[in-house]
C-alpha cells in the first residue's frame, strides 16, 4: 500500500512532466495538424538553456533560490520560444500548403539537427546537476522502513503545472488570442477571410507550446538532476503518446494522457520491469490509435466520403 | 433490351416493373450519426435494367443512402439486398438473412445482403461500382492506368498474385493485353482515346465525369451508382452523359442508380424516380408520376408547414407515403 | 482600327482592369487601408534584415556558443567562448546580407540563371535512363576501375561503395512503402535489424550458409512486417508513422533487453562471412585465391561482398520496376492517390498495403542480413531511430517514388558526407583534430530540412507512367499525390 501510494505520487509527477510537453504537441496538432517532431528537441534545449542559465547564476553569486528558480523560467520560456518560433518559421511555414507529409519529414530533419547541434556544442556526455531542493513531507511511515514522501520538488512540479494549465485553459478559452486559434483550427481559409493573421497565430501557437516545453525542460533538470542531448527523443515521443491518448487537439485530454502515460510507466517499472518500460508507453501508443484514435477526450472523426 | 421499353410510359405495368424483378431492394433503412436521423425506415427497389434516379433537396440523405449501398458507411438498421440472376424468392433471401452470411451465390444466381459487407467486397464480390460526388480519380496516374487499376481483382488473379506476373509467364501476358484492350475500348466510347497517355488531373471536369464511369464499368459491375453524374456539364457534356448512360444501360445490361439534381437529366433518362426529403422517401414512380407530384413540387420549393398540408390535403390518394409525408413534416420540424 | 486613342466601349472596362490591377500590384495585395511602410532601398532593407537574422541566430545560439558545460572536478564548469558566438552572428549577418541583396529582394535574382526554362512539349532526352544506365556500368566496373585509377585507397573507397550500396537498397525497399504505396514508415530499421538477427541467429545456431539463411531472413522479415503492418495499416498517415516508430523503438528495446536471445547490448558475434559456392575468402588451402591459383589479397573478400550487395541492389529494383507494371504495384500507386477511391473499385485495401510493407520490409530484411555478414558483429546499436530517419531521407529527398533518385541522394547523403572526413582542407581551415565526421547528422539534419524547403517533392519528382497507350509522357510533380494520409 505504501509502495503503491509512492509510486501513484511518483507517476503523477513525471505524468505532469509529460503533460506539459503534451500541450505543445496537441495545440501544433490541432491548428496545422501536423506532428511537430521536432518538440521534444524543444523540450531539451529548453532543460539545457535552464541548465546553463542556473550555473551562469552561480557564477555570477545569486544564490536565493525561489530567485533563481523564477530568473531560469522566465529566461527558459523566453529562449526556448526564440527556438519554437524561429523552427516554425524556418522548417515550417514554407512548407504550408504542401503535401501533409512534407513538414513532418522537415520535423524529422530538424529533431535530428537539433540534437547534433546540443551535441556539437555541449558535448555527448551526460550533465548532472546535485538536487538542489530537498526534503519533503512524509505522508505516511510505514512498517519495515517504507516511508511514503512527496518532496517539495514534486509539490512544485505539480503546482506549477496546474497554475500553468489553469492559465492555458482561460488563455485559449477566455481571451481574443485563443478565439483566433480556435478558429484556425476549424477552418484556417474561413478564420483568414475574416480577419484573423493566421500566420501570427500559428507562430504564437509554437511559442507558448515552446514556452511550456521549456517549463518542462526545466523540471526534468531539477527532478532528475541529470540531462543530455537525447532526452527529447524518448520524452518526445512519450509526450506525444499522452497527447494522443488524451485525444489530440484537446488541452484537457493533454494533461490527462500525461498523467496516464506517467502513471502506467512508474506502475510498470515499480511493479514489472524498468528496462521494459519504454515498451510499455510505445505499446499503449499503438494500441491506443488502433482501438481508440479520437483519444479520451478527443472528438471522433467522421470519413468523408 | 429494346430502347422502346424504356420510354417513359404510365402503364400500370410499368409502375410494378422495379418491384417485380428489382436487381437492389433496400428495406427499412435507417441511418443515425450520434442524434441525427439522416435516414428514417427508407424503402425502395431499383429495377434490373432500370435507370433509377435518387432526388430530393439538398440534405434529404441521399448520398448517405449511396454510402450505405456500397459500404462506406454501415446502416443502423435495415437490410440492402443485390439479387443477381434468376429472381431469388422472398423466402431464400430470408433464409440467408437467417444464417448471418454475407452473400449466397450459385453460379450466375446470388443474393448479397449489402449491409453485411465491407466496401471494396460490394464492388468485388456483388458487383456494385460507384462513382463520387466530389470525383475521386487517381489523378497522378494517366488516364490509362486508371482504367487498369479498376480491372485490379481480375488481373490480381490473372498474374498469379504477382508471381507468374514477376516471371511475365505467357498466360499473365495475354491477360494484360486483354485488360489494356478493355481499357481502350472504354477509352474510345467515351472519346477519350486521345488522352491515354495524359494525368487525370489534367482532363477537364466534364471528361473527369466521364471517365470515372468508365473506371467504374471496369469493374464489371451489375449495378452502377453514380453520385451527381452531370454537376457541372455543360449542356453538351449533359447529352453525352445520357447517352452514355443509356448506352450502359441497353449495351451493357447494367443497372444504374444515380443522385442528380439536374431535373433535365433526370426526367430524360429515368425509368423510375424515388424522391427524398429528410431521409424519407416522399414519391416514388416514373417521371411523369413523380413530377406532378404535388409533394415533391412542395418540397422542392421548400413551401411552409401548412402549405405543404395543404398540398396533402389535395391528394385524393390513399397510399402510404402520404400517411409518412404526415410524419416526416411533424417529426423534422420538431 | 484607326481609331486607337479613342477609348471605345469595349477597351474601357480593360483599361479599367488594367488600372486596377496596377494598383494592386503597387499594393501588393495589402488591403487599401493600411499605410505603406516607406520604402528603404535595396541595400539598407537588406542590411537590415541581416540583422534581424543575426540578432535571432544571437538569441538562438547564446546559451550554446558563448557558454558551454562540462563535468569539472565537484560538479559542472562553465566554460565562456563568446567569440564563437560572435563569429556565428557574423556569419548568420553575412549570409543572410548576401541572399538578401542577390536573391529574395533582388529586382533579378541571380537564381534565374539556375532556374529551368517551364516544362515544353517536346519530347526531352531521355536524361533518366542515359544516367541510370552510365551509373549502372560504372557500378558494374568498379572494383576494377578503382583497382586501376586509385589503387592506394581501393580499400577504403570500396567498402564506402559497399555502404552507400546497402543504402541504395535501403532506400529502393523503403520506396516500395512510402514512395509507391504512401504509407510513411518510421520504422523501417526494424526490419533491417529483424533481418539481420535472423541471419545471424540462423548461420549461428544452426550453422547454416550465407545463400540458406539470406532467404529465410527476408522471409522473417517479411513476416514481420505483415505481423506489425496488419493492425496499424488502418491508420492515417501521421498516425501510421509514429505508430511505426514505436515498432521499431520496441524491437530495438527487446532486442537490447532480451540477453538469453540476442546477447543483449554486447550484441551476437562470429557471424559467418559469405562464400562463393562453398570457397571462403580466406588465406587457407581450401579458399578462393588457393582454389583459383592466385595469390590472396583481403581485397578479394570486398569485392566479392560488394559484388553481392551490388546484385541484391539491382535485385530490388528489378522486382519494384516489374511490380510497379503488375496490378499490385499500380494498386499501391492508386492507393497513395485515393484510398477510398481504390476501395470503391474492390481492391482490398489492407491486402495491397500489407504487400507493400511485406516487400518492403523483405528487402529490408535481406540488407539487414548482409549487414549481419558485412560486419561479423551485431549490436542494437545499429538499428536506432537515426537509421531510419537517414533511409527515409534518402528516399524523400531523392524524390518519393524515384528509383534513380535514391541513387543520387545515397551518393550525395553519405558518400558525400563520408568524404568530408578526407578533406584536409577543412582541418586548414578550422584548425587541427577538426573531425567531420562529429558535423554528419548535424548536417544530414540541416540537409533534410533545406532541401524539403527547396523542393518539397525532392530531386526527381516526375513520375513515369507504368503502362502507355502511344506514348510515355512523364507527369509533373504537382499533379502527383504523395499519399494525403488517407
């Protein structure tokens, strides 16, 4: 029970994680509806611009955490969405209006770029970073030694992500900007005829999806306190699955598939075997296209005939 | 097939034609997308030989009836029935619904139960074709070889599933020429012959129609469905389009059932007209019958609720289809 | 007409025209209502967008250029080199001057001279084949012109040729799925890496020859790929391809975790190098150069395998150039023009991408499984995701479908790419124990992303009908469907 109470807390966490990352791939999925490969690359530059950016700190003797932490996100989330935008704006938007699979090949080619280029500059090995908040609350002290504890590490990464989705609901719900990406989503031409700067929308689109990325990037540093150049890769395609299981398009069904996919991958490692975990997500990836492509919350598509 | 049986005459034999040998009986269909009814209980027969058009208003479902027909879509209820060869009795047909089958066949006899089917097996197996509203050719591949790929089951068959075709055994061989010959003879009926070698994307719209009948007669089908077959032909295209309508049906002994709203086309070459408004069927006759109709004259010109229960009121018919008009008009304007 | 000047009634309305579409040509499509920027001349716009582009390369690249981090003695160091961040936002300012001014504001950019006059009737020569056939024979020769011209690097450079060759063949087997049948494969590695461990498990267990266990390992591979393709070939497009990645993502984590079987991540050795009818390339008594009488060189040993990779190249695509004109491979074109379309003249639809991903995924079975020969040694190393990213970009910049295409970019992408190395030149220039080699997928990767941006439809686009009634006329790239996703 105890064990099982970890795990639930640990997957939570990590499903947060995923969910963050998930947002960007389904509000890229529903507005051009293409799968931005290139994402997950977003997700590491943005944990490796938070790295960089803490040991710049350092050496420059700020030291005060909660200032730190809030220094690194806005810095993070401003470069970061530098990088989302300049992709979509490079890899993308020439592409638009071409065949659909066009700008998912330039994805791949810009995922693979990405990453050789933090590999080129930064180095192959591996960054650890020491746990830089420690200590939590210990829920429950269970017999023979099984302590159940949710860090203060875990209590931000899950605030932070539900202050952040609360914001992203009433950004997309509430204000003119999500009006107009609503409409690009429907029907990009109609929302066009009307008025709307499609191409801004879809560029603002790739920087908050970036931004999120980038919030993302930055929790993994400090959860894991470990990061590389290939990170993005496996979190990428995990984040998508989330986004896919949620029912991609939907910001709600993001989070959900996030926690979903986090929490079945921690129950797997912790109840069956970690080196198959990754199976595991995959696994869930293709059984849920083939049995359920709308997703959770997704709406089901009709065929046009 | 003399042409003369197929002018438009009101004999009352000619009322009964399609339900006393029909090649495709659809009974009692039903069709709901999550709440909506796009067919309600719809029954009709196309007679074997028979041009038979499906009007009605924009929105009366019947392209969601041709979807039903040859698989796209599977019906919520009902039954769809393709008879093939001897008249099968009422009671095999039952018989075959019974046993959860999809089709019966002997010999050139066979009754196919079409709701039971997935798409591409009703044009492999029962023999339907259609063609597309919004035409659906293969527009990188050359007007040839969209012909070919039409012939695919046949030749699929021919080339030993490939392997005698990769060894281009003589008897592969011989069936490809057939094959391309057949494509060619289609090519010319429709006056197409001098742009074999082109894109499909490249032929103008009225040639696109034309040439996605021809795709679908490829197939060697019993009954050919035909989606708006003269939106936007010319006049010209239009009269070519009917006699190669007609030619299909007296040369080639194919059934045809088509959508149109191009009410010229329609009362020119129809044997039997049905009539939808709001997934129900409203007339049903040939097309003298069905254009004094006062019923379809009301829908079409979109009268208000009492009007049109004026119209009924003036019928001095008792069949049944007034009794569902009466429904219908309650019913949708809920 | 005498009477020109005169505006008469049926001149004015074109007239009329005529002055608005200046205006809209002055407006250049702006709604009327907004005010024109003034106007900079060509050389100030371009300086300035030069430095929109170097303040955006500066901003990209500030936290990789000027910092960068390594493991230092108590955790990491931060080391500074702004310089190089200053010379990239140099170069970013430079380049992008450059195009500016020649290319994107230029009154005549000086790509015209590059473009190509517009497609004319006329009949073209026959440029494909000409070139196909050159490469051909120069394929077939190699060995020997090599041997000639470039006897000092004859080693080296045959065993690039024998790997951009198992590219080629790469690139031809994944064509049949993602060229022909348009269904995008992420996870064609798979396959590879399923050929090349069923040939290493059979020729090591069961002590089976190199011509036994390459056919059963193209079967195997062909199995899998029905196995893998029945349930996923439902789904669109972009849902195919990832799920496709995940396939081959879980082969590669089983077979990394699977030690019993597969040795795990030290990979299976001693895999047996093939032989010519029982003759091994080896110095013994009983090899090829004791049989034949001729002294034994290791040289013989490549060209033999290159001569083997060479005809299962050519295997492939003599078996995709015939399928392409049987009814199974016009059925994989119809189906990436109109799936529906297909379905409604009865082709079973899951029958012809099942086929296509069963021939693609033998093919790939068969390179897996002279990899497997080739290396001695497999580990799962070789088959990650980058793999197939490189095949699928061979095949899409090549140009989907094209089977000369395939060609010129597996030359262009990893001959290429691979003869950086020897270019001293670079050392010169970027200064000595310059490697690159380090700077390959960076580059793969920029490629991909330039050259789809450039020509989408990649280096050959047309595509040549499979059957002709008088005469074979190519089709132009925009009129081809390269599978919507459907």
């Amino acid at each position: 029970m105890e064990y099982f109470l970890q795990q639930l807390i640990n997957g939570i966490t990590l499903g947060s994680i995923y969910g963050l990352i998930a947002i960007g791939y389904t509000m890229v999925y529903g507005i051009i509806g293409m799968i931005n490969f290139a994402h997950g690359e977003i997700f590491m530059i943005g944990a490796f611009i938070a790295l960089t950016t803490f040991l710049a700190l350092a050496a420059l003797g700020i030291t005060f955490l909660p200032l730190v932490l809030l220094i690194i996100l806005a810095v993070a989330m401003f470069f970061t969405a530098v990088w989302g935008w300049t992709i979509e704006r490079v890899a993308y938007r020439p592409l638009r209006g071409s065949f659909r699979l066009a700008p998912l090949i330039t994805a791949i080619g810009m995922s693979i770029f990405l990453q050789n280029f933090v590999q080129v500059t930064q180095g192959a090995r591996v960054k650890p970073l020491p746990p830089q908040i420690q200590g939590g609350i210990t829920l429950m002290d269970g017999p023979g030694g099984i302590v159940v504890q949710l860090s203060f590490m875990q209590i931000i990464i899950i605030v932070t992500t539900i202050v952040l989705m609360t914001a992203f609901s009433l950004l997309i719900g509430k204000t003119s900007l999500g009006r107009q990406q609503r409409a690009c989503e429907q029907d990009r031409k109609m929302a066009a005829l009307l008025g709307v700067n499609v191409d801004r929308t879809i560029s603002l689109t790739f920087v908050m999806g970036a931004s999120l990325a980038a919030v993302a990037g930055l929790m993994y540093l400090l959860y894991y306190g470990v990061i590389d150049f290939y990170i993005g890769f496996i979190a990428g395609v995990k984040a998508f699955t989330a986004a896919v299981l949620g029912g991609i398009g939907s910001l709600p069904g993001a989070m959900l598939g996030g926690l979903a996919i986090g929490l079945i991958e921690t129950f797997w490692s912790g109840y069956f075997s970690v080196e198959y975990k990754d199976v595991a997500a995959f696994s869930i990836l293709a059984i849920v296209l083939i049995f359920l492509p709308s997703g959770l919350l997704g709406r089901p598509e009709v065929e046009k005939v | 097939m003399s042409s003369t049986m197929h002018d438009t005459n009101d004999t009352p034999a000619a009322h009964a034609r399609w339900t006393e040998d029909p090649v495709l009986t659809v009974e009692h269909l039903t069709m709901r997308f999550g709440g909506l009814v796009a067919i309600d209980d719809l029954s009709f027969s196309v007679g074997r030989g028979d041009i038979t058009a499906l009007i009605g208003p924009n929105g009366a479902g019947k392209t969601t009836v041709f979807n039903c027909v040859t698989g796209f879509y599977k019906p919520t209820e009902g039954r769809i029935v393709l008879r093939r060869g001897k008249k099968p009795t009422d009671a095999s047909i039952a018989d075959l619904t019974k046993t959860g089958q999809q089709y019966s066949r002997e010999g050139e006899n066979g009754i196919y139960l079409l709701e039971r089917m997935n798409d591409f097996r009703i044009t492999a197996t029962a023999g339907v074709a259609r063609t597309f509203q919004n035409i659906r050719l293969f527009g990188g591949m050359t007007v040839l070889e969209n012909l070919l790929v039409a012939q695919h089951n046949h030749l699929m068959r021919a080339s030993g599933f490939s392997i005698a075709g990769l060894l281009g055994l003589p008897n592969w061989r011989r069936e490809a020429k057939r094959a391309k010959d057949k494509a060619v003879a289609w090519l010319d009926r429709i006056s197409l012959l001098d742009r074999a070698d082109d894109p499909a994307a490249d032929l103008s719209y009225g040639d696109q129609r034309r040439l996605e009948i021809a795709r679908a007669m490829c197939t060697d089908p019993r009954l050919l469905c035909l989606d708006e077959p003269a939106a936007g032909l010319n006049p010209r295209e239009s009269a070519e389009l009917n006699d190669l309508l007609r030619s299909i049906r007296d040369r080639d002994g194919v059934s045809v059932l088509l959508i149109e709203h191009d009410m010229g086309v329609v009362m020119e070459i129809s044997d039997h007209i049905v009539v939808l408004d709001y997934g129900k069927k409203i007339a049903d006759g040939d097309s003298r019958a069905v254009r004094d109709d006062p019923k379809v004259i009301a829908a079409y010109l979109g009268v208000d609720d009492e009007e049109v229960y004026e119209v009924e009121e003036d019928l001095h018919r008792d069949d049944p289809q007034a009794a569902s008009m009466k429904t219908m008009s309650e019913g949708d304007q809920a | 007409m005498e009477t020109t000047n005169q505006p008469t009634a049926s001149n004015r309305p074109e007239g009329a025209e005529l002055e608005s579409e200046a205006r809209r040509d002055a407006m250049q499509g702006e709604p009327p209502f907004t005010e024109a920027p003034p106007e900079d001349s060509r050389f100030v716009r371009s300086l300035k967008e030069a430095g929109i582009t170097a303040a955006l390369v500066g901003a990209l690249t500030v936290f990789f250029f000027i910092f960068r981090t390594d493991i230092g003695s108590g955790g990491l160091d931060l080391t500074l080199r702004p310089e190089l961040w200053l010379v990239w936002m140099g170069i970013a300012f430079g380049a992008r001057f450059l195009l500016s001014y020649f290319i994107f504001r230029a009154e005549e950019p000086i790509t015209r001279y590059f473009k190509r006059p517009s497609a004319s009737r006329r009949k073209p020569l026959p440029i494909g084949k000409i070139f196909g056939v050159a490469m051909l024979i120069v394929a077939i020769f190699l060995p020997v012109l090599l041997d000639t011209f470039l006897p000092r690097q004859n080693r080296y450079l045959l065993d690039l040729s024998i790997l951009i060759l198992t590219y080629v063949m790469l690139g031809w087997g994944l064509n049949i799925v993602v060229g022909l049948a348009g269904l995008l494969d992420l996870g064609y590695v798979a396959f590879y890496a399923v050929g090349a461990y069923s040939f290493a498990l059979l020729s090591t267990n069961f002590d089976l020859g190199f011509w036994v266990c390459l056919p059963m390992a193209g079967l195997f591979a062909a199995l899998w790929g029905i196995m893998l393709g029945f349930p996923v070939l439902r789904l669109r497009g972009d849902y195919l391809a990832i799920v496709t990645l995940a396939f081959g993502e879980i082969i590669r984590v089983v077979l990394l975790n699977w030690y019993e079987f597969t040795g795990g991540p030290n990979g299976l050795l001693g895999i047996p190098k093939p032989t010519l009818f029982g003759l091994e390339f080896s110095r013994g008594d009983d090899g090829f150069a004791a049989y034949f009488g001729i002294d034994y060189d290791p040289i013989q040993r490549f060209v033999f395998l290159y001569y083997i990779i060479l005809a299962l190249a050519l295997l492939t695509n003599f078996v995709t150039m015939r399928m392409r004109k049987l009814p199974v491979g016009r059925a994989w074109e119809a189906l990436r023009e109109d799936e529906i379309a297909c379905r409604a003249l009865g082709i079973n639809t899951v029958n012809v991408k099942l086929s296509a991903f069963a021939t693609g995924a033998m093919f790939g079975g068969f390179a897996g499984s002279f990899f497997a020969t080739r290396q001695g040694f497999i580990s799962p190393e070789s088959f990650t995701f980058i793999e197939s990213a490189i095949i699928l970009a061979i095949v899409v910049l090549g140009g989907l479908g094209s089977q000369l295409g395939v060609v010129i970019a597996s030359v262009v992408m990893i001959g290429g790419i691979e003869l950086l190395r020897n270019l001293t030149v670079l050392e010169a220039v970027f200064g000595a124990g310059f490697d690159p080699t380090q700077y390959r997928m960076l580059i793969f990767g920029l490629a991909m992303v330039a050259i789809m941006v450039w020509k989408p439809r990649g280096l050959i686009s047309t595509r040549i009908p499979s059957v002709f009634y008088k005469e074979k006329k190519k089709i132009g790239a925009d009129l081809v469907s390269q599978g919507e996703g459907h």
